[in-house]
C-alpha cells in the first residue's frame, strides 16, 4: 500500500496504471467501509482509498471537531486490507485549486438532512468534485446508508457527464440492527442500546405502514421514540428510492429515511 498526502505524486503514480476504484471516506473506519473496499477490490482496477475529513460539509464546527479520527488504526487496517493507494490529502491539496466543473445541485438537495444541515451537501459535492478531478476514478464505491448523498452525487455525475461510475453498496449493520458508522464510536454502551431499540422499532414501523400507510403518524411515532431515548429528531420520512421524492401511497418502492439525536451525536439511516 503507498500512501500519498500530495496530489500531484498521487497523479503521477495513477497514470500508470489502467484504471482507478475509488471509495472516498472520512476515516474511522469501519464494518461499512470495509464491506466498500472489499467490494472495490473485486474490480479489475486499483483500490484507492481517501481519507479526508472535509471541513466544508460540516455545518456546526463542534461537530467537525468531535468527529471521530483515528489514523493510525485506519492506515494499519487498510495495510491489512491490501489495498494499492491510500490518499490523506491536507486541505491544501483538495481546495488549492480551481475545478473545470462547477458543482451540481439537484433541488432535492434541500429535503431531509438538507433542510436540517445548511451547506453540507454543497459541501459534499464540492469536495467529491475535486477528488473526481484529481483521481478521475472509473468506479466510485458509495453506501446507500448515506443515501441522499449518494443520489445527488449520481446527479451531479450525470449533469456533468463525468464518465465515472458509480456503484451502490449496500448498507452493513452491527449484530444490533444500527448502521455501521464513525459517529456510533461517540455512544456509549447503553445510547448503542438505545439506537438498536429505535432501529427495531422503526423497522417494524416499515412492515406495518405497508399493509396500511394510515398507520404513519408521524407525531405518534416521534413521541415513541422520545420515549426509546431519542433526543431530537431531525426527520421521519418515506423516500421513494427511485425518484426520491416523498411517497403518497405504499405501491412503490420506498425506503423509511430518519435522522435523529441521541444526546450529541446525530445518526441517520434508511430501511
Ligand atoms: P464516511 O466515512 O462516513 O464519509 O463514509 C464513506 C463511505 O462509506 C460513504 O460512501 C458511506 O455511504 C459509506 N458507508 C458509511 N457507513 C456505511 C455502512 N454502514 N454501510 C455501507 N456503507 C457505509
């Protein structure tokens, strides 16, 4: 594995060879990540993998703060993990340069965590832009944990004709039902207990609005979950996954997309 903190070595060192795979992440890695990389490793191209807390997607600066790092044990799981290039770009590196594309905003980018964390997903884009530029990957491996994002990305993707692909992974879950995330390393025993209790209770919530939507009442379901420990709840809503637009009625495919606090820590998921 060779790691790279400077674009311009990186480039160099892509150029020879045929392709690029490349799962872009913020570190602290986990289950989800490596499900990611595992995946990307299976092409018939060189795994690059990213490791970059993007500054600019975080809309409070505690929160950018107290996101959890761990280098040391992310660069020795990916050794493990036998992956060819592992780039840590300073902030320098990613935003000291002027991109060819300007950043695509599909208006969706206003609903669910948009309304609720102005500038992340200009954000996002924004650095998922330059990392395009930069690495001109052929595959780009995202989670649809981080669904909204990963629709917007496609978007952007699209609007700009950017020959990139991406590819969908699916979402990876602890033994609890609570999707693998950095952020889970900020709760402790008994919130992880928590989370698992809403997941639980949200995922049934799913089985029943589908035999009968009239079931979804939002200000009920909001109440119980206060009562299972959650703190605040950003959103509670039924995306169809497709043109990800609100659903109606139950007859398409849809997923139920929340976003909600246990204390400080915000988690987001979709079932
Ligand atoms: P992050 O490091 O949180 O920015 O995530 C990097 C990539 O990993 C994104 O494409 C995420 O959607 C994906 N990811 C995060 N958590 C999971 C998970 N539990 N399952 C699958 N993919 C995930």
């Amino acid at each position: 594995m060779k790691i790279f903190k400077d674009k311009n070595a990186l480039q160099k060192e892509i150029l020879k060879t045929k392709g690029i795979s490349f799962v872009p992440t913020m570190g602290g890695l986990h289950k989800g990540h490596i499900s990611l990389i595992k995946q990307s490793k299976k092409s018939k191209f060189k795994t690059l993998v990213s490791i970059f807390v993007n500054p600019k997607q975080f809309n409070k600066k505690s929160d950018f703060r107290s996101y959890p790092r761990n280098i040391k044990k992310d660069i020795k799981l990916l050794k493990k993990l036998k992956i060819d290039y592992l780039y840590i770009p300073t902030f320098k590196d990613i935003y000291g340069f002027r991109t060819k594309n300007k950043v695509f905003l599909d208006k969706s980018s206003k609903e669910l965590c948009g309304k609720f964390r102005k500038g992340h997903f200009e954000g996002v884009l924004n650095v998922v832009n330059r990392f395009i530029e930069i690495i001109k990957p052929r595959y780009i491996f995202l989670g649809k944990k981080d669904y909204q994002q990963l629709y917007l990305i496609k978007k952007h993707i699209k609007k700009r004709e950017i020959k990139s692909k991406i590819i969908e992974c699916k979402t990876i879950r602890e033994n609890n039902g609570v999707a693998c995330s950095s952020r889970n390393l900020n709760l402790s025993r008994s919130q992880m207990k928590i989370a698992s209790n809403i997941f639980y209770y949200l995922r049934n919530l799913k089985k029943k609005i589908k035999k009968n939507y009239s079931l979804f009442k939002i200000n009920k379901i909001k109440k119980e979950l206060t009562k299972l420990g959650a703190n605040k709840i950003d959103y509670l809503e039924n995306y169809n996954i497709k043109s990800f637009k609100k659903i109606k009625n139950t007859n398409k495919k849809y997923n139920l997309f929340f976003a909600y606090y246990i204390k400080k820590v915000r988690l987001i998921d979709n079932i």
